[in-house]
C-alpha cells in the first residue's frame, strides 16, 4: 500500500512537473522527500525501529520534518494550479483548523503524546496503533510546514515576525521533549527494555541517543529554516518596494 502511494504520488507530480516546465531543483527535493518516506516506512530502518529507539526516532524525524519539508519545497503554485481552487475551499471549511496556531500545537502535541511511555509501548505491540502514529506524525508535519513554506498562499499566513516566532516555539517545545528523554535517569520504555542489546547500548543509553537525535534535529532544522525565513523576508521586503515604485506607495 505504501509503495502504491508513493509510486502514485510520483507519478502525478513528475507529470505536473513536466507540463508547468518547473525548475530540476523542484523535481530533485519533490523525489528526496519521497526517498525520506521510503526509507522511513520500508528500508530496514523501518524493522529496527522496533528494537531500537534511536531508529524510532530517526524514522519520525523523516516522517514529520525532512521528508515534509523536502517535498512540499518541490511544489509550487503553478504545479499546484490544478488543485490551488479546492484548496482554498477547503482552508475555508476548516475554519480555525486551517489557522497556523492550530498546526503549532497539533505538531507539539503530537510529539509529546505518542512519547508517553504507555502509549508508545502500545504502539510499538500493536501494527494498526502504529500505523496510526505515522498518519498522525505526518499529517502533523504537512500542515505544520506548510504555514511555513506556503506552496499556495494562504489567507491566514503569518507575516512579519510571525514564522520566527512561530518556528522557535514549537522547535522549543519539541527540543525540550529531546532533551528530557536524553537525561532522564532511567530507561521509561518497557517495550525496549525487553528487546536484546544492540550496537553495545542497553535501553537507557538507546533512549539517551534517541533523546540526543531529537533535540540536535530540532535545532538544526530550526536554524536552516530561520535562515529560510531571513532570506524570503528580505525578498518579500524587495519585492514590495519595487511595486510601491512601480504602482505607487499604496501598492502591495
């Protein structure tokens, strides 16, 4: 089923991307983050996942950041012009679900929720709980990202220090999840402590890294993204001066 899905998906978008002429670049990040996908759900990181918590955790961070991220910066809004109408309807349905605050709780809370001990546990013994926190992992990271990428503009975007602030307390929020887990003074998995010993780690060194791999992919992801950020303000700042030059200091 997952490899249907991505199969389809690049199908659909190596079409669209062929007929709107869009830039290799686009094509390139579109098939990375199908890659992130891939590797996460069926590359063998997929099967250690299960035996180790630092796989777990190199497997959410593709699901809910890199993979995202890297196909989203892929699409544009002329690739997107197909479906750009039914979007807006829909931005328009949710209501407060489509607003940028809605995404930055649901992606802090996500992450924090399926860390608890008893739920992750569950997780990891059940496929179809499992399969379920990959759903929500990515449906997190897509409308998260989203407000920060914008491939379509939206009518609630955040403006000016808005996506800083945004971006710093929600990757905060989630550092501290990393953080907390990497200091925490005894293993607080069950499933773990049951699984053999890999790579010279017990179960509290495993959660340890994983908590380590959390908070650095936080930071890390939050720099890049505000020097994105930066740099597209600076551009829109740009652009806006050169159509208050051109139309008058009214323009937009």
């Amino acid at each position: 089923m997952v490899i249907l899905m991505l199969v389809a998906a690049t199908v659909v978008y190596v079409r669209r991307w062929r007929a709107v002429r869009a830039s290799p670049g686009r094509l390139i990040s579109f098939l990375l983050g199908i890659l992130c996908f891939a590797a996460a759900l069926l590359s063998p990181i997929d099967a250690l996942a299960e035996q180790l918590f630092t796989m777990h955790m190199v497997q959410h961070v593709l699901l809910i950041d890199i993979g995202v991220v890297l196909i989203l910066l892929g699409l544009t809004r002329v690739i997107l012009r197909p479906v750009t109408k039914r979007t807006m309807r829909l931005e328009q349905a949710a209501g407060p679900l489509a607003h940028p605050v809605f995404a930055l709780v649901l992606y802090v809370a996500v992450m924090w929720i399926w860390h608890y001990p008893a739920l992750y546990d569950a997780a990891l013994e059940h496929p179809l709980l499992h399969r379920f926190e990959h759903i929500t992992f990515i449906t997190a990271g897509f409308l998260y990202w989203w407000h920060i990428l914008n491939p379509i503009p939206s009518r609630q975007r955040l403006g000016g220090m808005g996506p800083v602030a945004y971006m710093a307390s929600t990757k905060v929020f989630v550092g501290l999840l990393g953080v907390a887990l990497a200091f925490a003074p005894e293993a607080i998995y069950a499933f773990y402590e049951q699984q053999p010993s890999y790579w010279g780690m017990d179960a509290h060194t495993d959660q340890s890294v994983a908590g380590l791999v959390m908070a650095t992919e936080q930071s890390i992801i939050m720099g890049i993204a505000l020097v994105f950020l930066f740099v597209k303000a600076l551009e829109d700042s740009e652009r806006d001066e050169q159509r208050r030059e051109r139309y008058g200091p009214d323009a937009v």
